[in-house]
C-alpha cells in the first residue's frame, strides 16, 4: 500500500474526525463527478480514494482532485480496499468512517443520514437501505431474490432484521472497523458477513434510507458465471464469520 498525502483535503484530522473511503478499480466514468458532490455534501469529511490497482485514469483523477491517495499496486478486492481505507483510519485516529461506492450508486447526499445515528452513539454500524426509500433504485428479480434470502440467513443467524444486507452503503465507529483488521475478512465480498461479525461481537446495527442508482459501469460485476462465483464466495465468508471467535469489541 502506498499513501499520497494530498494538499488541504489532510489538513486538521484532529478537528475532523470522519473519513470518507471510496474504494475505486477503474472508475474513471464517475469518480470525477461523484468527489466534488461528496465534499459538499460532507464539508468536514476527510476523502480517501482507494485505488485497487486500477488500469484506466481512476488514479489521475483521484490526484486532481486532491483527495488522500492510499494505492494498491495490484487488484485486491473491495474488501481489501476497505481494509486499507479502515486501517489508515485507525492509525490517524477517526472516530467514525463512511464507505461510498466510486461508480455513481451510492448517493453522496444520504451521507449525513447515514453518519448521523454512529457520530450520536444511536448505533456502531448504520447500513444504508434501498428498500426502505420507495423512490430507490431497484435491482433485477434475481437479485432482489437474493437479497432476500441473504436477509432471511441473516436474521435466522443474528436475530438482526436487516432488509438490504448487500448494501455498501455503512457507517462504523471505531469498535466496528476492527472487526474490519482481523484475519480473515473477505477481500472481495464482505458485507453480508460483516453483518454476521457485528453480531457475534456484540455492536449495535440500525438501518436508514438511502437511495441507490444503477452503476454506470456498462458491465455489471455481477453476470453470467460470476453470480455462482459471487454466491459461493459470500456464503464461504458467511462459515468463516461464523467460525470466528466472538469476543465483544472493546471501548477505546
């Protein structure tokens, strides 16, 4: 991993002690646009690109916009980069991160929303729901099926009613991104096992609206031979979730 620290976007952690990670593999199509929304929407927000090896301009775009640069030489994965965004938070001292997806479906105005109930202690993970704003975007038949049953697994496994547990959209506190540093985590699908994790280590999980949009990749990460690849990787992460020593997180 390589860090760039970029001019004024670094300036005052002590005085802003939230950060934005946006983990980004060639993002070049929305990036540039999704930066200056997510500033403005977020003043006090430290930004973090995280750049998994991309092969287009994601990396000159990220450094015009003179956000923090962390760099992967290599594509490692989403979970990794959040990983790498989460552990730079932990070292420079953050009391609460936010994950924005780099390809235009997260909406950089639902980040205050999504803040608000971890910066308060209402919660230690807020995840973002797309089902719970009617005016969200919504996935085809087969993947609004398998959300549901993934909700299902996860509430017959941690008695947490989560209704969109693919979502990306999440805010943590401290206690939570730790759980993100252990051995073991996913390195490209995380975010149903998390939840799994949240539960065996004893933080609190609350749900808020947010609106999602489609991607505006023109391939979607999930199609064809990928969606048994995606659903065998997230239910193996789910068994080693499950697998895991549940101590409860401690204060700091």
């Amino acid at each position: 991993m390589k860090i760039d620290r970029m001019s004024g976007q670094n300036a005052g952690v002590a005085e802003r002690r939230v950060m934005v990670i946006i983990p980004a593999f060639n993002e070049e199509a929305a990036l540039g646009s999704l930066i200056p929304k997510a500033r403005a929407r977020c003043p006090r927000c430290d930004l973090v690109v995280v750049d998994d090896g991309s092969t287009d301009d994601t990396l000159k775009i990220a450094y015009a916009a003179k956000v923090i640069v962390l760099r992967h030489p290599v594509n490692l994965g989403y979970g990794a980069s959040l990983q790498t965004g989460i552990e730079y938070a932990l070292r420079r001292g953050y009391s609460t991160v936010a994950f924005l997806d780099a390809d235009g479906q997260h909406e950089p105005e639902d980040l205050e929303k999504l803040l608000a109930p971890v910066v308060s202690g209402q919660c230690d993970v807020a995840i973002g729901s797309r089902f719970l704003d009617p005016g969200s975007y919504r996935h085809g038949v087969f993947r609004k099926f398998g959300s549901w049953a993934f909700s299902r697994l996860v509430r017959l496994l941690t008695s947490i009613p989560v209704t969109d547990p693919t979502s990306g959209a999440r805010a943590l506190n401290r206690r939570a991104m730790r759980l993100y540093t252990r051995e073991g985590f996913p390195d490209e699908f995380p975010d149903v096992s998390a939840i799994v994790l949240y539960h065996r280590y004893g933080l609190r999980v609350c749900e808020v609206p947010v609106r999602m949009y489609p991607s505006v990749k023109k391939r979607p990460m999930h199609r064809g031979m990928t969606v048994p690849y995606y659903i065998f990787n997230v239910f193996f992460s789910i068994l080693i979730a499950l697998l895991q020593e549940g101590t409860p997180a401690k204060e700091e």
